[in-house]
C-alpha cells in the first residue's frame, strides 16, 4: 500500500513536470496558450521617462537594495 502511494506520487510529479516542460517550450517560441484570444501585455517602453519616473525608480532600486539588507541580516 505505502509502495503504490509513492509510485502515484512520483507519477503525478512526473506529470506536472511534463506539464510545465511543454508550457515553457511553448512560450519560448511564442506560441498561444490554450486561450489564444486572452489578454497579452506589451511591456516594451521605447519613450523616454520624466524626472519624477527616474526619482521614483532610483528611490524603489534603494528600498529594495534595503530590503535585501535586512533579510540577510535576520
């Protein structure tokens, strides 16, 4: 009993890991998912940003910078 329990386990493991295997593949060519009409962002920003958008970037740069800090000194 405790042997078919691990077999479906590393089964459904194996499954998954097929899953995303596939998915990855797909997206690296750029193919649809199976919802080919659902919303796909273009985050591609080719303008150039003010002086408040670059502040505000530099300004979460450091918050993260501090933040990474922290978690390493806990």
């Amino acid at each position: 009993m405790n042997i078919r329990k691990k077999l479906v386990g590393i089964g459904v493991l194996l499954l998954v890991l097929l899953g995303f295997v596939v998915g990855s593949v797909a997206a690296y060519r750029g193919e649809s998912g199976p919802y080919p009409g659902a919303l796909q962002l273009n985050l591609t920003y080719t303008g150039e940003l003010s002086e408040e958008e670059k502040e505000a970037l530099l300004y979460i740069v450091e918050e993260e910078k501090l933040a990474r800090d922290v978690y390493l000194t806990l």
